[in-house]
C-alpha cells in the first residue's frame, strides 16, 4: 500500500515535478508506439529532457486483448539531463485489462492509472486472467485511478468525420493521447500539425484523429477528470538544434555520413531480422546518397555481398542480429584473413537461438571477441546509446579502412527502439576519412605485392579492381608476407597470424584513453560497456546523493581495449560491472588485467533499473 | 580499347596443383584463350570462386581474384557486380560449391539476374575431400561415404538453372576447347547472369564419368549439339528430337516429316522447351544436349539497382547530409534557454 493515496494528496491544481515517467500501454493494435512517440516529441518541443524505451511483443498480432498482445512505451520527461527511460511509470495507461494486467506492477505506489473502462468486459478480464474486476475489487485502491469510457467517447468525437466500422476505434491512441496532454500541461499544436501532414491523403481519418484528439484533452478540462494536474519544467539544455533520434536511425545516418565523409559508395548487404531492419529501411531510402543496400536471400549472403563491395573499393557494411552473426561467422573470418574494411553490425537481443527477439540483451560480448574460428582479433567496438549511434557508426568505418580490417559494431535493442534528443553536429566539421587506393605497384620489377604493409598501421594496401597493373589474387589460404602467395610455409604462417593480431592490437594507440566520470578519490568504479552508459551514471548520481563517493568508466572499444584501462582499473579497490548477461566483460576484464571486479547481472529481456544498480553501489560501499 | 595478348598475359607465375589429367587444365586454358582473344583489359576482369578443385582457378588467372569460402562465390561476386558495373565478373565452382553448400546464392543469383558468368565444373563428385557423391553424382554410385551406394537422387544442373528463373543456360565439356570457347563467348556477350555448365572429368576419383560424349566411339553417337534456329539432329543425322505433349522426345530422323523436328531457338521467352531439352538425360549417359538452351533478355540486377540511384539523385539531387539529419523534425534551443520548432 502507498502511504500516500489520490484522496489524501493536497487539492492543488498543479503538482510540479524534476521528472515524470510514463508509460502507455495497451493492445498491439491500438496504437501505443504511435501515441508514445507524440507524446514524446510534443515533450520535446516543450523543451524537456527525456528518454524512451519501446516494448512490444515479438508476434506481429498477438490475439487480441491477451497479455502476449500487449505493447507498450515507456518515455521519461525531466527539467535537468536525464540518462535512461526511467525505472517505475508515475503514470500508466492501460487500454485493456491485458496490459493493466502485465505492467500494473511496474506503477509506482500513489501512480495515477488512465483506464478505458470500456475494455474491461468479462470476455476482456478474462482473457487477462483477472478472476475478478479489479476496476470494482478495491485492488486499484491505492493508485489514483482514472476511469475513462473511451470507446463510447472517441465514437462519439469521430461521429461526424466520416470514418466508419473498424476505423471509429482505430483513434482511440489519440484520445488517450489528448488526455495525456491535458494532464501533463503539453502543447497540442504539433500533434495537431502532424496529424494533418502524416494523414494528409486520407482526409477523413486525419479529422478522426483530430476530433479523437481534441475530445480526449477537452475531456480532462471540464470533466476535471483529475482534481491534480502534472507540470515538468522545460530542462536548461544546452544552446543548438536537437532532434529526438532512435539508435538504429541515427546509426544509418552515422554509416551514410561516413561513406561522405570516405568519399566512397555506401553498400549495406543484409537479410531481415530484428530489431536490425530499421536500418535496412533507413538506408534503402537514401539512395540519392549513392547508398546501395541488397537484401540477400540469407545471412551470408548478406556480408557475401558486402565482401564483393568491399573488394570492388564501397563502404561495405553488413547488419544483423545475434544469430544471424552466427551464420555470417566463417565470413568474418574471411573478411578478418582477406584484410579488407567491413562493418558487421550486430543490434544484440535476447539469446541464445531465437530467444527474445524484440527485447535487449547484451550477451553477444564473448561471442564478439572470440566467435570464430582460428585466430581472429577483430576490433569490437560498442554503442553507448540512441545518439552515440552517428559517431561510433563513423568511428566503426574510420578504423575498417585506416586498418584493413572487419570491425564489429555492437549496439542492442534498447539502444535500436529507444530515443533520445540528439544535439546536431554541424557535418562540416566531422573530420574525413582517409582513403589511400593503390595506384602502382609496389615491388621491384614492377610487381604489386598485396601483403606489403604499412609502416604505422600495418595495414596492407586497398587495389581494387580496374586498376591496371595491380592485378592479384586474395582468398581465404594463408597468404604468404608481402607477395600474398599461397603458403603453407610454418614460420610464414606464424609471421602472419602475429602479424593479423598485431595490426589490431596497435590500434590502440588510435582510439581515446578511458575517461574516469565523478568522484576521482572514490574506491569505487562503475565500469560499463554499450547500453548501460546511462543506467551507470544515474546510478551513480544516485549514490552521490546518498552521501557516497563513486566513479564511472565507460567501455565504447572492446578490441582492443583504451591503453589506459589497466592503470585505471588498479586505481580502483573495488570495481563493479553491471550487464545485461551474466558477466561477459566481467569475464574478460579479470583475464585480461587479473582485478578482482565484480558483477551484477540481470537476463530479463529489460534495461536495468537504475535503483538496481544504486542498490548494488551502496551495498558494496557498506 | 582493345590490347593484342596471347594466353600466357593471363596465366600468373603461380604452379598449378591440380593432379596431372585433370579436366580443370583444359578449362583453363579455354579460358586464358578466351580473354586473351577478347583483348579486353585485363585489369577489368574479376573471378570470383568458393571452395573446391576447381576454386583454385582464380590463383592461376591473371586478372583480379578471390578465392573465398565454400559455397558463397556468387553472393560475393554479386556484391562486386553491382556496385562496380564496368568489370566483367566471373564466378567458378564446382557441383558440390554450388549444387551443395551453395545452393541458394547460386538460384537466387540467376533469379535476379545479376551480370555474372559462373562456370559451374561438374565431375559429379567431392575432388579435394577425396572422393565422397556429390549432389551430382548418380543414383546408386558407390563412393568412399556411400559404400553400398548412393541414395540421394541427383540435381540436373541445367533444370535447376531453368526453374531459377536464368537468362543464359547452356552446357559444355571441358576436352572440347572450340565448343567452350563458343559457349564462352555467347556468355560474355549476354547481359545478365549466365550459368555454364562444364562436364569436367576427375581423373582420380571418377575418371571416365562423361565417356559417351568424349569417347571416340560413343561421342558420335550421343552429343546432341544445340544449334540456334537449327533442327536438333545428331547421330550423324540418324537422330531427332521431337516434341510430344511438352516433351522432348528423340526419334530416328527418317520416322518423322523433317518439319516435325524441333527447330533450336535459345532466344524462346517461355523457358519449358528448354526445359524439356534439358531432360532429355539425367547426366552423361546416353545421348545428351550440349550448348546454349537459353538466351534470353531481361533488365540485370545491377542496371537496375544503378537506375535507382540516378533516379533518386535527378529527383532529390546529390544527398546533402546536413539535410538528412534533420529530416525528422528540429527544435532549437537559443542561449537564453528558449524553444523553437525547427
């Protein structure tokens, strides 16, 4: 029970708060993402801080009105830099019994609860599983519950725009989201604005949505559906030009950027598979850009196609998702022994197998560093979050080309479906990327020698085809130094797995030290790697608020790890290492540097909870 | 621009490995020949292969290759192809690279049409691992992993070409240079993918496996040339192929009227004649169609991809990437902490 409950509370008109987190919830079919995401940019135009966390079931269409159907979206507003979507909803809406069923314990205790009451029919309850009606047994007693009859009042608002049968109901999202609007004090005009634009071909469900809208907010003002209403202060962000991006959005645009940034064609070969296609579906659009993408008839096709580019001169960049890595590991390995630039996303999930297709995991990290066959150090690189996405994109390609090599690139759905406001770069000053084709040969004699390296990167050169007098042959035999014959000689064989590993290694030496965030003089560090960036650091916060001193590190280079790390984990008397597996870096950092660190870890198919990781922070401060 | 080069601009100073005998040699040299003839650049040639005897060919080409892995040569060759429309792109494999391992980059190459030429080296059997059936082997044949005899049933490469949807079919034999050459040619001058079949004899493990159609004696009696706009005679005439209810049917030429034998013709939109020459044998055992079944014109893969993106640069112009990265709405804080839209 809340200590605290709707009728008790003081009779103000508006309660202003740091941050709120709110989450819609409802039927796969009734429009929760889409009602998420308005609310979620009217926020930003409002000006607050904020970040976002979709959920939705891994079936297309669930049955209807069962607790597999339900979808959600979570989206946490603040006055001040927020770090992650928020631990608990202050605020739920539940469409039908189903997802008040599946997401009424995540609401914090005194929550407010938005009900279509109209859903909760005995067919409905049961369906949920309720044995009885919680919206008359007393269990919602200690929630502020709002009971709205939204089917009769968005049929009733749409009576005269024209829609009929099906698509009355389909705006019941936009009722819900115009109360929402009410409640939460957000302006109404770039819903309304965008509503016109995204349904301007069908004028009749554009004035559905609308009319649905209008009423939903109009039904807070003169019911006073609510005695209190919810105010977040705009957040004091720094002067520019944001724009509220997705992870794998923003990680399309970093891979075209780069391929300008290259002065090379853009090729994404890949095979559909979530949550990665976003990508696929970004880039095909952009082909103005000179973006070619190729969806192949399977895995391995996919980076097939994208070794082709490669060695035809393109920006080759191959996406996938944990298994679908699998099947193109034999390639990796090719690409790895080829030595050609290549980006091999993998946007993580839950596994092994098929597991949890729609849901975060971060359990790909050994798999990355060590999956395959032979040895094969490929550089690993991880994105922090939505926005991070752009730069580690560019970073991804920078060291592929610089070094002749696979880079793999780890992101996960959280980062993938999740938002955040992106402060915009002016792209002019993004630095270019160097790209040196092989023009002559480079032996005595007038022989090109494709495994001649460089002297810093101890790359070898990139000779594509069409250039006269560089003709040569690669594959996947070992390739004898400096000539690139075939050779099984031992000590060659030596000289070239030493010499793969090396070229790799060293470029450490190219990438940032690990920066040490917070308390310098703490004996704890949080040490982090992809989406547990922001988690960590408002955990971290939260500590210090408490009264302890704590640091953070974080990890966006796996392979090879910052020069520094070592230095800075021996600063450290205790160090802890929240993932979303069951202790992969961990794993790795204690082989690598023989600290004692240690673990927390969570495989639930969610982000963590920032409490979660404050609770372990304090515990290990006792 | 055409260059004067002989067959040795393209052998590389690498040793061949293949065992002495092998039908791989011939097909090599057909090839050298070839491209020498052509007097194309040679920097503008690519050969792509996967795994196997016949995968080693790229090392001893002198032009651009890639030996890669089993199976995936014409998804790599694919990627090579469209993003780069100016070289001639050539795939090599083998029954068990393409037929096996590689069985659905092979259909789906041919389905859409990319412009590649892949040399499919059919010897009916696994050379490098030494000895197993291939999915080209016939019913029965006993092999070191199918000692009391194969039960898989076998693919006919050329049906199987035909029901993938491919523009240029044809089939050839590796001791028979002019007829590669021939078949090489029309290859190169189709716009689009082009699967050739070569019977490739593997003298060490199933030597003498296309014996009716390179014996002295028996060739006579069992090439069945595929000659556009020609009626298909063979057998020194003695022999024709008729059509009967959709299928190809050989008769003796002197049993029917010499209008009812069916004339060749590659260029036929529907592909069920070519289809049912192809069924005309289940492999080289009896009388058997060699050449060109199919040749037809449809837009390439890669044309067509190339013709995307000029259309979207003459629609949307170059892509300007500060444009891009707005796309989906601003806002704009101002230092004095106030918002604006856009």
């Amino acid at each position: 029970m809340a200590e605290e409950s709707a009728t008790d509370r003081p009779q103000t008109q508006t309660q202003t708060f740091d941050r709120l987190v709110i989450r819609f919830a409802g039927d796969s079919g009734d429009g929760m993402q889409l009602a998420g995401s308005r609310f979620t940019d009217a926020s930003a135009l409002f000006g607050n801080d904020l970040a976002t966390l979709p959920s939705y079931p891994a079936e297309i269409r669930a049955p209807a009105g069962t607790l597999p159907g339900v979808s959600s979206f979570q989206v946490q507003i603040a006055d001040y830099d927020i770090l992650t979507a928020g631990d608990e909803p202050d605020c739920l809406v539940a469409m039908n019994p189903a997802a008040l069923k599946k997401n009424l314990k995540d609401l914090r205790d005194g929550g407010t609860l938005i009900i279509n009451t109209d859903a909760f029919d005995e067919r409905n309850l049961a369906k949920a599983g309720f044995e009885s009606n919680p919206l008359e047994d007393g269990s919602l007693d200690s929630y502020r519950v709002i009971k709205v009859p939204m089917d009769e009042l968005t049929t009733e608002a749409v009576r005269e725009t024209g829609v009929t049968g099906r698509d009355v109901l389909r705006s019941k999202n936009f009722f819900a989201l115009g109360l929402m609007a009410w409640l939460f004090g957000r302006p109404t005009q770039p819903t309304l604005d965008w509503i016109e634009k995204k349904f301007s071909r069908k004028p009749e469900v554009a004035a559905a949505n609308a009319a649905a809208f209008k009423a939903g907010y109009n039904f807070g003002e003169t019911t006073e559906a609510t005695k209190v209403t919810f105010e977040v202060k705009p957040a004091t962000l720094p002067a520019g030009t944001y724009t509220n991006i997705t992870g794998n959005i923003a990680l399309a645009w970093g891979l075209v950027a780069a391929a300008q940034k290259a002065g090379l064609p853009l090729f994404y070969g890949t095979y559909p598979i979530t949550p990665a296609s976003d990508i696929l579906h970004e880039l095909s659009r952009h082909k103005n850009f000179g973006v070619r993408t190729l969806q192949a008839e399977d895995e391995i096709a996919g980076i097939g196609t994208a070794i082709g580019a490669a060695f035809a001169g393109c920006l080759a960049v191959t996406g996938s998702s944990g298994p679908g890595i699998a099947l193109k590991s034999e390639a990796i390995s090719l690409a790895f022994m080829l030595e050609l630039p290549l980006v091999v996303v993998n946007v993580q999930r839950g596994g092994p197998s098929t597991g949890l297709p729609t849901k975060p995991e971060q359990s790909d990290l050994l798999f990355s560093l060590y999956g395959r066959h032979g040895e094969s150090p490929v550089p690993v690189l991880a994105i922090a979050s939505p926005s991070d996405a752009f730069d580690m994109a560019i970073e991804a390609a920078r060291i592929a080309i610089k070094y002749m090599t696979p880079v793999l690139l780890l992101s996960d759905n959280y980062i993938a479906n999740g938002s955040e406001p992106w402060k915009l770069p002016n792209v002019d000053e993004i630095p270019p990327i160097p790209v040196k084709f092989a023009k002559h040969p480079n032996g005595p004699d007038g022989k090109f020698l494709p495994y001649m390296r460089d002297f810093d990167t101890f790359a070898r050169p990139w000779a594509v085809p069409g250039t006269p007098g560089l003709e040569h042959r690669v594959g996947g035999l070992e390739k004898e130094a400096v000539t690139g014959n075939v050779s099984y000689d031992p000590a060659n064989h030596q000289l070239m797995v030493d010499s793969r590993a090396w070229k790799v290694a060293n470029i450490a030496n190219d990438i940032p030290e690990v920066e040490v965030e917070g308390d310098q003089d703490a004996d704890l560090l949080v040490l982090g790697w992809g989406s547990t960036y922001g988690p960590n650091r408002a955990a971290a916060r939260r500590a210090r608020l408490e009264g302890v001193k704590v640091a953070t590190a974080h990890l966006r280079y796996l392979n090879p790890l910052p020069r520094n790390l070592g230095d800075v984990l021996r600063r450290f008397p205790k160090i802890l290492i929240p993932e979303l597996n069951t202790g992969q870096l961990l794993k790795h950092i204690r082989s690598e540097y023989l600290v004692d660190a240690v673990g927390l870890n969570k495989v639930m198919g969610e982000p963590f909870k920032v409490a979660e990781i404050t609770d372990k922070i304090l515990e290990m401060k006792k | 621009m055409t260059l004067s080069y002989t067959r040795a601009d393209f052998q590389t100073d690498q040793e061949v490995r293949w065992c002495p005998g092998c039908g791989d040699y011939t097909i090599l040299a057909s090839v050298q020949q070839f491209l020498a003839r052509l007097g194309r650049p040679r920097e503008q040639f690519v050969f792509v292969s996967g795994i196997g005897c016949s995968s080693r060919f790229p090392y001893y080409m002198n032009t651009y290759g890639m030996h890669s892995i089993h199976g995936r040569a014409p998804a790599i060759a694919t990627g090579i192809a469209v993003t780069r429309p100016d070289l001639s792109v050539w795939v090599v494999t083998g029954d068990g690279d393409a037929l096996s391992i590689g069985g659905n980059h092979l259909i789906h190459a041919l389905r859409r049409n990319v412009n590649i030429k892949i040399l499919l080296f059919n010897n009916q059997i696994y050379g490098l691992t030494k000895g197993q059936y291939s999915p080209t082997s016939e019913l029965g044949k006993t092999t070191k992993s199918s000692p009391f005899g194969t039960i898989d049933h076998p693919f006919n490469p050329v049906s199987l070409a035909l029901g993938a949807e491919a523009t240029f079919v044809a089939r050839t034999l590796d001791m028979d240079r002019e007829h590669t050459q021939m078949v090489l040619q029309k290859a190169y001058e189709h716009e689009g993918a082009a699967f050739i079949e070569i019977y490739q004899n593997c003298n060490v493990f199933n030597d003498k496996a296309f014996i009716q159609l390179t014996g002295k004696e028996e060739r006579v009696h069992n090439r069945i040339n595929l000659e556009h706009g020609k009626p298909i005679v063979f057998d020194e005439g003695k022999k024709a192929v008729v059509l009967r209810d959709g299928q190809a049917v050989i008769v003796d030429s002197n049993s029917v009227d010499p209008g009812a034998i069916l004339v060749h013709d590659e260029t036929r939109p529907d592909p069920s004649v070519a289809f049912a020459l192809s069924r005309l044998s289940h492999g080289p055992y009896g009388p058997t169609p060699l050449g060109v079944f199919r040749n037809v014109s449809r837009p390439t893969y890669d044309a067509e991809m190339n013709r995307q993106l000029e259309e979207a640069r003459a629609q949307r112009g170059p892509g300007d990437l500060s444009k891009l990265i707005r796309s989906l709405g601003t806002w704009t804080v101002d230092e004095g902490g106030e918002i604006t839209e856009g």
